[in-house]
C-alpha cells in the first residue's frame, strides 16, 4: 500500500471512530464492540483499499503507550495486596487455557500436530489489555475486582507470548523441553523487570532534568517505546519491561512533574490512548478482508475451519471459567476447613466476583498480531488465523457488550472499599488543611506581628475548621459540597462571561484574554473535580 494511500485510511478510520463512538453512546453499546463491527463493515466496502497488517510494527506502535497507560496509573499497594491472584489469572489461567484449547484442537483436528494446536491454544489464550481497558473502564465494580483484571491485563501478554514462542518452536523443529521452557519463561519475566526498573529510573532521572513542559510531555511518551524496545533487543520480555517501566515512572510521577505537566501530560495521553484504542478495533474489522483472502473467501473459510472454531471459542470462554471456578473452589476448602478464617477480601471465597472475572475475557491486538505473524509454512495456520479472529470478535461482541449487565445483575455495583490502615477522605484533607494554616501562619504577620494577609488567614482558618468538622465521616456530605461549589462555579461562570464580554467590546488584548481564560479554567477543574 502506497504510504499517501495510508495516511488517507488512517484518516477515514479516525473520522468512522468518531461516527461509531457517538452512534455507539446514544445505543448504549460498549464503544469496543462498535468499533469492531465498523472496521468489519469498512473491510468490505467498494473502493476501499486493501489493508495488510504488519504484526511486528502493530504490536510495537500500539501495545507500548497502552500498556505504560495502565501501568502508571495502576497502584502499587493494590498490586502488591493482589499479586497471587494477578499471576493466577496472568499466568495460571493463560497457561490452563493453552492446554486445553490444544487437547480440544487435537480432539477435533486429529491430524494437526500436537505443538500447532497449542500454539493456537497460546494466540487465543491471554484477554487483551486494551479490550480489557476498553471495556472495564465503562463498568463499576468493586476495587479489588479492577485490580485483578487490570494486573491481569498488563501481564498476561507475556506469558502468551512467550507459551506462543516455545509452541511456534515446537512446530516448527518437532524438539520440545518442558523444564527448559519453565526455565526460559523465568529468565525473561526477571530480565523484563530489571530492564524495566533500569529503563524507568533513567526517565525519572532525565525528567528531572527537563524544564520544558512539552519536552517532559514528549519524554514520557517516549519512555514507553523506548522500554519495550529495550527489552526487544535484549531478548527478554518486552511486555513486562514497559508495565514495570510504567509503574516506576508512574511512583515517581508526583515528586517529577509539576501541576501543569501533570494537567498537560494527562490530557496528551488521554487524547493518544483514546486514538490508539479506537483505532486497534476499527483495524482488527479492516484486517478481516486480507484474511478471508488467505482462506479463499469466508464462505469458505467457514465451511472449512467452522467446527473446528466452534470449538476453540467454547473451550476458551469455558475454560477461564474452570479455571477461575476451580481457584474459588480451592480458596473455599481453605477457608471452611483449614479455620483460618481471615477478614481480607482475598481470602474469602466470592461467586459472583468470580462470575465476572470469567466472563472478563475479552480478547484482541495481541491475538491478532501473533496469528497474523505465523509463518507462511506453520502447521495449521488457515485455522488459527480465522479462529483467532473468531475468538476476538465473540469475545468483543457477546462478553464486551454483557459484562455491564451482568454486573447490575449480580449486584457488584462498585462501593467505597477502603482499607483500616487508610485514612478518609476527610481525614485526608483535614490533616492537608491544618499543615498548609500551620505554614500560613508565620508568613502572614509582620515582625511586630501584625496580621499582613487577614484574607489569607481568614480563608485558611476556615478551610481548616471546616475539614476538622467533617474528619469523622466516611466522606464529606454531598449536599454541603455541591452547593459550596454551585457558588463557586456560578462566580466563575459569571466572570466568563464579563471576560468575553470586554473582549468581544475591544476593551481587552487577546493576550489577556488567553491569560485570564486560563486563571478561569484552572478555577473551574478544580471546582469540578472537588464538587463531584
């Protein structure tokens, strides 16, 4: 494809992203499925050019920004609290079901050779980061069940690759070790990290020395190409390296950036990640014509591979709920018999928490790109080329658009969870207030001590009597907070439309206009934020 060709579907794809986000929030449909549906639909209109994707170059442009996102948000106390249950999931539930996708695909397709069934079971076996994401960040659930499927999320890519690269191996020289594997898998999750934790303090370091907002903006973005192609090159796990990268970064992030990096930066990668999302699913529907091409048509493809995709799809939803199942169920012998009855959430076994981590399976680029990255001589390829996009589509399409109200129906509306060691909100605030009037409190008199700023101490005074009063609740009362901040964003409002107004007379520079809008702004997303 010529490049200008290209740059105008990228430009048509970004325009059907804008028309599939709108019609899919006024259809109350989950925008993932949306997208994909379009990009399926625009693969097959006339006229428009024929769209090969290139695996490697995929994974490398949208899997790193994604998966830095994720992991410099992501909180490293949860993560901590949770990591058995995120290798479970991460590494447990992947490598559960590699195999049994690869028993059914034997079962099924006798004459495909064991190491080409599991490596299909390996392409279609890790859910996906940004389907996860996609989807997650739409729904409410409880905190400790986002943790998991977030941490889930940022690591399972790794292990599906890397059981991917062993079956790959496998089918291609026939030569296969299990304590080998074991052993390589270990040694590339450890360098992952340390190149991670080595890629990550040099960003911190370099960010520290940048003053200019965009530089540092232009940095961190960087960061993340820059750690997974570290560890590319170094041949250890590049996935794992950009999610401990990010997590490093992200620690850091509130002693590096300064409040309008942070303003700026948040924005920036928002608006990408938004973009990239967008447009991993609209490409994943386009690339569905180049593979019906490879199979000599869908027709065919579905008389062909059909039963034997059938089957892959069912094993793969119902193997995440064996697995899962199976963990509660041993989680629950634990705590009925062992009398170890223990208060935290991880210890005590949840069914309908479970539930939805199964049914939390969503699949996608990854998939693609390591189906689509197979070589032209590999065992079995036609079929996990069309199941792996068969998994992708049902998963995206049933599980992405019921997850929602399979939540509302087993009632795990996200609630506030907050651990005893944790100060409230209030609490929070009131000891933010007392330290910020006991450093007031000196700089506002004189040496005669005169009171120089009776506002100052007036405003701070009150901030901080008035959080000391709330400090015993749970979180401030709703109806005093919004209508504190009703005021506030009805004064702002009102000075908006003055500064217009003396702009729009001739009786203000731009320049001051541009400077006073921004005072205003700054204003109103604190109101905002702060009113709820």
């Amino acid at each position: 494809m010529h490049a200008a060709t290209a740059f105008n579907l990228v430009l048509v794809s970004l325009i059907a992203i804008i028309a599939l986000e709108v019609l899919a929030r006024r259809l109350k449909l989950p925008p993932a499925a949306a997208l994909l549906v379009g990009g399926v639909a625009m693969a097959f209109v006339p006229g428009l050019p024929h769209l090969e994707l290139d695996p490697e170059l995929v994974l490398v442009v949208f899997l790193p920004p994604l998966l830095m996102y994720g992991a410099y948000f992501f909180v490293w106390d949860d993560f901590k609290r949770n990591l058995s249950g995120i290798l479970l999931l991460a590494i447990g539930a992947v490598a559960f079901t590699t195999l049994v996708v690869g028993v059914a695909v034997h079962l099924v397709v006798p004459e495909l050779p064991w190491a080409a069934c599991f490596a299909l079971g390996a392409v279609v076996s890790p859910p996906d980061a940004v389907a996860a994401k996609a989807v997650l960040e739409r729904v409410a659930l409880p905190r400790r069940l986002m943790v998991l499927l977030e941490g889930e999320s940022l690591l399972n890519d790794a292990a599906g690759l890397v059981l991917f690269r062993f079956a790959l191996v496998a089918a291609m020289s026939g030569v296969f070790s299990a304590p080998r594997a074991v052993a390589s898998f270990a040694g590339l999750a450890i360098g992952g990290v340390v190149v991670g934790i080595v890629a990550g303090f040099i960003a911190v370091k370099l960010l520290r020395a940048l003053e200019d907002d965009y530089l540092v903006i232009t940095t961190s973005m960087l960061t993340s190409w820059v750690s997974y192609i570290a560890g590319e090159e170094l041949g250890v796990s590049s996935v794992i390296a950009t999610v401990t990268c990010g997590m490093v970064v992200g620690w850091h992030q509130h002693e590096v950036f300064t409040a309008a990096q942070r303003m700026r930066g948040t924005a920036f990668w928002q608006v990408v990640v938004f973009v990239l999302e967008s447009l991993v699913f609209v490409l994943i529907g386009l690339s569905l014509r180049g593979i019906a091409v490879r199979l000599g048509g869908v027709g065919d493809a579905f008389s062909l591979l059909g039963p034997a995709t059938a089957a892959v799809i069912a094993v793969v939803i119902a193997s995440r709920f064996v697995w899962v199942f199976g963990v509660e169920a041993v989680k629950w012998i634990a705590w009925t018999f062992t009398g170890r009855r223990r208060a935290d959430a991880a210890a005590v076994p949840d069914w309908r928490a479970a539930t939805v981590v199964s049914w939390a399976g969503m699949r996608g680029v990854v998939t693609l790109a390591v189906a689509l990255s197979l070589p032209e001589t590999m065992p079995g390829r036609d079929l996990i080329l069309f199941a792996g996009f068969a998994v992708i589509l049902v998963t995206v399409l049933l599980q992405g658009a019921t997850i929602g109200p399979l939540i509302a129906l087993l009632s795990l509306a996200r609630g506030h969870e907050r651990s005893s060691r944790h100060l409230s909100e209030p609490q929070a605030w009131a000891r933010m207030e007392t330290a910020q009037l006991a450093a007031i409190q000196p700089l506002v008199h004189d040496a005669d001590g005169n009171v120089i700023h009776p506002r100052l101490l007036e405003q701070y005074t009150y901030r901080a009597g008035l959080t000391k009063r709330f400090e015993d609740m749970e979180e401030f009362p709703a109806d005093a907070r919004h209508a504190h901040y009703d005021v506030v964003l009805a004064a702002i409002a009102a000075g908006r439309a003055e500064l217009l107004r003396m702009h729009r007379a001739g009786e203000i520079h731009d320049e001051l206009l541009h400077s006073l809008e921004h005072d205003l702004d700054l204003q109103e997303i604190i109101a905002l934020h702060s009113r709820g």
